[in-house]
C-alpha cells in the first residue's frame, strides 16, 4: 500500500484538472468493483456489493478527493515571471523556497518583490512564480494554466512526506479498502470527488445524485503533535480518527458510534477528533436532499496545505482495516439510522404532560 500512496501522490491533479487521478483511481479498480463511471461534474463513481442492500444493509456514499491544493497562472510580465492566484487554502509564509510544476512539465520556483532576505509574512500580491523564462514569448505557460506543489516523496521509517497527502492518502485508503472487502451487506458507492479544495463542490453534486443513506469521508486532519502546537487531541502513529465535529459538520451520533464499536470491537486504533477550522466532503453531503447521516475516517496529518505534509502509515493502514470491518459487518445500529416516523397523537399526549 506505500506504493499506492506513493504513486497517487505522483500524479498531478490540482483542482479543476483532476482528470490524471481519475484515469489512474479507474485503472486501479478495474475488477475489483461492479462497475466504474464518471459523472457529469467529473466524479469518479465505484459501486461495490448488492444493489438491494440486506435488511441491514445500507446505500454508503465514501468519499475521498482526488484535487490537490496549487496555484494559477494570472498574469506573465515581459520579462516571463508569473502572478497566480490560489486553489484552495496555500498558505502563502510557506511558498518561498518552494517548487512547482505544471501540466506541460514546466518547474518554477517562488520569489518574492523585494530582498530575499525580508522577514515578513508574504501575500500572494508580493509573490510570484519564475518559470526560468527570459521573457514572456520563451516562458511555456499562460493565464489560466495551473501548477501543484512538488517535491520528491520521502520515507522515514513509518513517516511519509509529500506535498499532496491530502487527500491522496485519503484515495489510497479507499481504493485498498474495497480491494481487501470481500463482501458487503451494503450498497457501497466509492466516491472519487473533484474541487473539494474550493468547497467540496464534487461532494455536493455527488451527494445529491447518489442519495445515500449513510455517507462517510476519508481525508486528512490538523495534529497537536509538534512544539507549540494549537492543543488538540491528534497526534501521528496512534490510529486514524474519528470525527466529532468540524468547522462545518457534527457527525451523526449513530455514525459516530458505529464507527468507535467496530474499532474497540477489531481492536484497531483510533483516535478521537474536534477539528475546529476546515471540514470535509461529508458536511457538503450531510445537507443534500433531506439529509444524509455522516461521518469522517481521518489521518492525522502534520503541515495540511503547505507544500510538504507529513503522514504516518499505520494510521493509513489501521483506516483500511476500520473500513473493511465497517463495511463488512451488517451492524443492527444503522437499521433505524434513517430517521422515524412520528405519531401526532403521541406528540400531542406528550407536550400534555410536563
């Protein structure tokens, strides 16, 4: 599975041009799953298990993006240095020092207005991209062309660095998942999603067409792990986590739940989590149609949206495996999860009695 990750995290897929990820995630699929499509928005869609889902069974969206954090070109002066803007949340005191590369294997390199000494925070006005043109008619991109952040991909021991862990590792685990679920109870609907990183727009689209009645996310989160930390209960190596709340989701109690029993049950590790900026594919689902009950699957990670982010394996692996358990047990704690009807004679007997 590191050479999954490894290979998914090569391929450049900046969001709005995740077509690169998509072929390589279908190509990986290929008879593993009844069947794969793409979607009118680009949403890669893998449906594993029964189409009719057992009487506990239920019809799971899963959800990992395949878009990667990067920069557009905007403008190119006479003398080929390039302006951007961003794709997503950059994080713009990281980019000086720091590589990109664009579609047609052009690299380029930050620089800054100024001394290269300057000691303030930079804005992405001040920045710019030197494609090592010497001039705009040599400089080999143009307005509109877009560039991801690349650096080799390190290992040290059980640690993994690369610019693009989220939410590659989040693909990595999804695919490996349903090539490890031997059989399902559940209509499992695998869903690759395009533009998470400018408001999980793939996930919006996705949701409402598929209608789940369960969707779960697999992505990455924030770590308390390193010297002065923001206090927060994550750390790498000791299990994937499980979401209580983002900025812009709780998770379903049921959900939440069903996933903490199958961890204590299988004895995998996991972790609890409060994410208090960011979110995921699942709060876009969680309000499509009538709702959906959802949850998050996540991997710790250090460094989220700068070019080099750090991860650790077992945490990936331990994910798999909480998958593969959820997804193959048919649990009786999701057969009432899709709400209730209510009596209004027993709501009126109710609201009279104080």
């Amino acid at each position: 599975m590191r050479t999954l990750i490894e290979e998914l995290c090569s391929i450049y897929g900046p969001t709005g041009n995740e077509e690169r990820v998509r072929e390589a995630i279908s190509r990986l699929l290929d008879g593993i799953v009844d069947s794969i499509q793409t979607d009118k928005f680009g949403n890669l869609v893998a449906r594993k298990g029964p189409a009719a889902a057992s009487p506990n069974g239920k019809r799971i969206m899963l959800a990992a993006h395949m878009d990667e954090i990067g920069v557009m070109v905007t403008h190119v002066d006479a003398q080929g240095f390039c302006r951007f803007t961003t794709l997503g949340g950059v994080l713009t005191n990281a980019l000086i020092g720091s590589r990109v590369h664009f579609a047609n294997g052009v690299e380029g390199a930050f620089g800054m207005e100024g001394s290269p000494l300057a000691r303030e925070r930079p804005t992405a006005q001040k920045l710019f991209l030197d494609v090592g043109a010497s001039g705009k008619e040599d400089a080999r991109v143009q307005v509109g062309d877009t560039a991801v952040f690349r650096s080799a991909f390190g290992a040290v021991g059980d640690r993994l660095f690369a610019p693009n862990l989220d939410d590659r590792i989040g693909c990595a685990i999804l695919v490996q998942a349903l090539r490890e679920l031997e059989s399902t109870p559940h209509e499992i609907l695998a869903v690759f999603t395009v533009q998470e990183e400018v408001g999980a727009r793939g996930a919006t689209t996705a949701g409402y067409g598929l209608d789940p009645e369960v969707v779960l996310a697999i992505d990455v989160t924030a770590t308390g792990d390193f010297p002065q930390a923001t206090p927060m209960e994550v750390a790498l190596g000791k299990g994937p986590a499980i979401k209580i709340m983002d900025r812009r989701m709780i998770a379903h109690p049921t959900v939440r739940r069903w996933l903490e029993d199958t961890a204590q049950n299988h004895d995998i590790p996991h972790q609890l989590e409060v994410l208090e900026f960011g979110s995921t594919d699942a709060s876009a689902v969680q309000i499509s149609r009538g709702g959906v009950p959802a949850g998050t699957i996540s991997i710790p990670c250090r460094y989220i949206h700068t070019p080099s982010q750090v991860a650790d394996y077992n945490d990936a692996r331990n994910a798999v495996s909480l998958l593969v358990h959820l997804l193959g047990d048919d649990p009786p704690i999701l057969a009432d999860i899709g709400g209730q009807t209510l009596d209004p004679a027993s709501i009126a007997s109710a609201d009279s009695n104080p």
